[in-house]
C-alpha cells in the first residue's frame, strides 16, 4: 500500500543516515531545556534539524533543534536535542517523527527524557523519577489512521512499553552515581495550560504520580516499531494544588531543569556505560 507518511519518513532517514557519524544503537530524546544540561559530546557531528527533509523544526524557546551522531563511551548514540510536541499544534505524525526516523535508522533502544509535574506527595521538585507506565489524556494516538504496516503492528501491546530489563539497568546505575531515583507512572496532558487543582486530584485518583505534556506519543510510536524504551522524568515542581500556596511557573520548571540538569546527565551516562556492559 502506498503510504505519503512512509515516503516522507524513509526520505527523511535517507538523509540523515547519509550524515550520521555511527550507526546508532541508542537514541536519547532531551526534552524542555535538559538539552542544554546535557550538552554537546565532544567529537560526533551536528546535524540540524532543518537540514532533514519534512523534519518538523521544533518552535519553542529552549529547545534547540538538531541530531548530534557519535559515540557516547562505546555506545554508537543519536541524541536529538530539542523535540516538538501536540500542544504546539502539531499533528501525531509530527510530533512521533524523530521517534520513527529512529525506528528507520536501526535504533534498538530509546531513551526519552522530560520535565513534569510531581503529583504524588512524596515527590519533590528537583526529583529524577523513573517512569514506570503512563497513562494517556491527551485524547489523541500517534497510531490513529491506517497503520504504518511497515514498522509495527496494527495493535501493539504496552504491557511492557517501558522496558523492565531497562528499569532495573536504570536502577543500578542510580545506585552507583548515588542518585536517589525515584519511581512514578505519568500521566500526558495536552497543554499548554498548566493543569487545574482539581485535574492533578483525578490523575491522582487515576493512579498517576507524574504529569506533563510530551512523551506518550514518542513511547507509543517507539512501542509500535519493536523498540525498547527506558523514560527518566525530571520533576520540576510540584503539580497544581499539590502545595496549596504555590502558584505553577514555566520560571520554575526552567530553573529546576538548569539546576538538576547535570544530575539527569552523570544518570544517562552511567545508564549508556553500562547499556553497553
Ligand atoms: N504540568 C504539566 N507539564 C509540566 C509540568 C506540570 O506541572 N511541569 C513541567 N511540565
């Protein structure tokens, strides 16, 4: 069957795979602002996201927008600094574009990262949390319409969608960086208003302990397409109502990025060393 969404997908990763430095086992996604705690590599090669035909070109401030290819340790990785998301009016398909030029390219293994909202009264602002599950609210699936035969399977199980054996590598490199990560489900929002008191009471009901507004798709599409996927969440601050004096700031969630974001890094790092044990 002939498919516009397959064509622009496979001319996209020609041109990428023509720049790449490595061939890549493991893609990173860096979400709001933790491109920037993660920094670029030393050595590998930049490629900006312009430069990729039909690459939707992410518009909000703080995510710069560009693949970097090399090697991180022994590790062949393709970091994608900067990712768009539904809120910004994107479509499913846009948003899920990166995550299938991944598929496309060889990727095994996804690593996707983000700021939320801890919802749980455990959790602090500045937590890293490790997502266990989520729970989708967007009303909306990267999947919706004819399947993309191609990459995966009309009705992909996400029983496991992020990957225990994962979870447990993520686990022990926390323990060895002495890093208390911490364990939660996150629930996606669309956004970009932030979420209502009386939301964040019915996540929590829902059995959600994190919230934010990305992440969902890139994991359903990551699910669909057969690849493994460890989620690591930076709470940023606590949710709406959670603390009942606070008000909710993109001020804050900035803030807590830049000052956590080095802590996210020493975690992916020791994460991708032993990914590759
Ligand atoms: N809600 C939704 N998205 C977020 C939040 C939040 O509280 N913090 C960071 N991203």
């Amino acid at each position: 069957m002939h498919d516009e969404r397959w064509d622009r997908l496979t001319r996209a990763a020609d041109v990428l795979r023509s720049r790449l430095e490595v061939s890549p086992a493991v893609a990173i996604t860096l979400g709001s602002g933790l491109s920037d705690g993660f920094g670029v590599p030393t050595g590998g090669t930049r490629i900006p996201c312009g430069e990729i035909p039909g690459f939707p070109v992410p518009t909000v401030a703080g995510h710069s927008g560009e693949f970097w290819s090399g090697r991180i340790g022994r590790v062949p990785v393709l970091l994608q600094r900067g990712r768009v998301h539904f809120y910004e009016g994107r479509t499913m398909e846009e948003v899920t574009f990166a995550t299938r030029l991944f598929a496309l390219l060889g990727v095994k293994t996804l690593i996707v990262t983000n700021a939320s909202g801890a919802i749980r009264p455990d959790l602090h602002a500045g937590d890293l949390v490790l997502i266990t599950d989520h729970i989708n609210m967007l009303a909306a699936n990267p999947l919706y319409g004819p399947n993309l035969d191609p990459l995966g399977p009309r009705f992909p199980d996400m029983s496991a969608a992020y990957t225990p054996r994962l979870r447990t590598l993520a686990r022990e490199a926390a323990a060895a960086e002495k890093i208390d990560l911490k364990e939660g489900v996150y629930v996606a929002t669309l956004g970009p208003s932030y979420e209502t008191p009386a939301e964040i009471r019915a996540f929590r009901a829902m059995g959600a302990d994190l919230v934010g507004m990305s992440t969902v798709p890139e994991v359903i599409a990551a699910a669909h397409a057969g690849m493994e996927v460890l989620g690591i969440s930076l709470a940023t601050n606590l949710a709406a109502g959670v603390d009942p004096n606070a008000a909710l700031s993109h001020d804050e969630v900035i803030e807590t990025t830049k000052r956590k974001g080095a802590e996210m890094r020493r975690l992916l790092l020791s994460i991708l060393s032993r990914l590759s044990q």
